[in-house]
C-alpha cells in the first residue's frame, strides 16, 4: 500500500503521520526532510544550514529507499509536497499496479501557513518560496481520481 501525501510545508503532513504509523507500524516513510534533519543533527546545525549540500543525497536516498520498499511489497508512507498532479503521477509511475494508492492532502490558507513557518526555528521556508508553493498547490483534480484508489482529506 502507498500513501502520498500532498501539500505544502506546515500544512500537518508529517504530523499526520504520526497516526498512520499506528495503524501502519511496518510502514516506510519516505522523506528527503528525514535525511536532512539528521544531518543536522550529526554536525549541530539547523536543516537551513545544511539543506544546500544535502539534497541530492537525501534525493538518492530516498529513491534507494522507495526501490527497496517497493522490492519488498512494503506500505510506503511517501512525505513530501506532491504540489502538483503530474508530480504524483510521475511517482506513481514507479509501482506496481497491485499497489493499493491512496493520496492524503492538505489543504491550509497562506496565511495559517507563513505563521506557523515562522515557528520554525532553524527549518524556516522562504516566504516568496511558500507563497508560489501554495499559489503552485493543485488540490486532488479528476487525473489523481483516476490513479489513486482512495482520496482522503488530511487534517490541519
């Protein structure tokens, strides 16, 4: 089984997790932000400082992890934007159609989202960044009905 999860930075994805994980405890998450933060924390920096030169290997690491995930018929617990439908559906792409899909999105207003950005501290979005991320946010549209199985609406 996959769950996507779609939306921008602070609108609850990561914290949502939390409760699919007890439901789920075998399940992989699959994040480039997991990757980041502990680099972070290896070298006492903040994920703003180390994201530049940590990306593509969190990218890498993330793709191993999917293959492998996939390999061994896991429920993957896919934690990152997915702003748009053609960014899920190129990911989807990746597994088998015996897959059970389901796409869990969230939806926050911007302002909602620039507060609680500003709380942050040390993994704090540029402003302009979040605003084009969430001008950019396409809700669930008729193509993700078509290849997801299940759409669910993720709280805030």
């Amino acid at each position: 089984m996959l769950f996507m999860l779609a939306g921008i930075p602070t609108s609850g994805k990561s914290t949502y997790i939390r409760g699919l994980l007890r439901d789920f405890p075998d399940a992989v998450v699959i994040s480039t932000d997991d990757y980041i933060e502990a680099a972070a924390r290896e070298t006492g920096k903040t994920y703003n400082e180390v994201f530049d030169d940590n990306i593509k290997a969190a990218e890498t690491d993330l793709n191993d992890k999917v293959n492998s995930a996939i390999k061994a018929r896991k429920t993957i617990i896919w934690d990152q934007t997915n702003l748009t439908c053609n960014a899920r559906r190129k990911k989807l792409s990746r597994f088998p159609k015996s897959y059970i899909k389901a796409l869990i999105y969230f939806n926050i207003d911007l302002d909602t989202a620039l507060e609680r950005n500003m709380n942050r501290p040390g993994k704090v979005i540029p402003p302009a960044l979040l605003r084009n991320m969430h001008n950019n946010y396409e809700l669930p549209t008729d193509a993700d009905r078509i290849n997801f199985n299940n759409i669910i609406k993720g709280g805030n």
